[in-house]
C-alpha cells in the first residue's frame, strides 16, 4: 500500500517525478484536500515517502504530471472542484524537492479533470480541463498559461 489515510483518495497517476528513473506515485484526496506526490524510495515499490504539493486545493478531483515549462522535469497539474480551478505546480529543481504553484484558470465552474498536451501542434504542452458544472472542455494554449 502506498497510503492508507488519504482522505476521500480519488484519482492517481504514475509518473517519475523526481528523475531518479523509478516510478512515483501522485494522488488527489477529494476530502484532505491534498494534491500530494509519493517517492518510491528504494525504486521497487515497497516503501514510499509522502511530499504534499498543496493542502489547499479544495476539493481536487484529479491530478496529472507533463512537464509543462519545457525544461525536461514533470511538473504537476490539478484540478479543484470546490475551487473552480485548475493549477500548476512547477517543479523548480527538477527533483520534486521545490515547487511553485500557478494558477492557469480560477473560473473553471467545477473543475473536474485536466491534461496536457501539444494540441495545436506547436512543440509546446497546453492544458486541457473540464467544467463539470460549466458544461464545458477547455483549452489553454501553453503562451496563455502562466
């Protein structure tokens, strides 16, 4: 088990967030409120540190890892219910360690899930999410985020 207290545990991602070449686990806790990312520590699963991104996003409903900056680190993205937005954790260093959070878009009615993506081509990565209660998919082309 990764972890067994992640209050309301409602979406998971693998991916290496720290660049050591294992794989790490990242979750969202509906009712923590927790965008967190775990460490496979020993790099063959069984022991895992915890590294919480935000405690605030109120009601996150999904968590995904691209390296959205373009410096060849995975950064985190997330998507709060509650908050009506979707977010951005840059991952500074490049080893998980450091993060600074940017908001790409408060007024997402619902913020339900996000992804990431080179959608128009261009050799950058946009964000693409949705709006549960706004009824809606969007798009941020990647010069729009900040």
């Amino acid at each position: 088990m990764v972890d067994g207290s992640f209050g309301g545990a409602c979406s998971v991602y693998v991916a290496d967030v720290d660049g050591d070449g294992d794989l790490d686990v990242l979750g969202a806790a509906f009712y923590d409120g927790d965008i967190s990312w775990w460490e496979n520590t020993l790099g063959d699963g069984t022991v895992w540190t915890e590294y919480m991104l935000s405690g605030e996003l109120d009601g996150p409903r999904l968590v995904y890892a691209a390296d959205v900056d373009g410096d060849g680190d995975l950064d985190v993205l997330g998507a709060g219910g509650a908050t009506n937005a979707v977010i951005w954790w840059e991952n500074t260093i490049g080893d998980g360690t450091a993060w600074i959070e940017h908001t790409v878009d408060a007024a997402v009615n619902g913020a339900q899930s996000v992804y990431a993506a080179d959608v128009d081509g261009d050799g950058d990565i946009d964000v693409l999410g949705t709006a549960f209660h706004g009824d809606a998919i969007i798009w941020w082309e990647s010069d729009c985020i900040p």
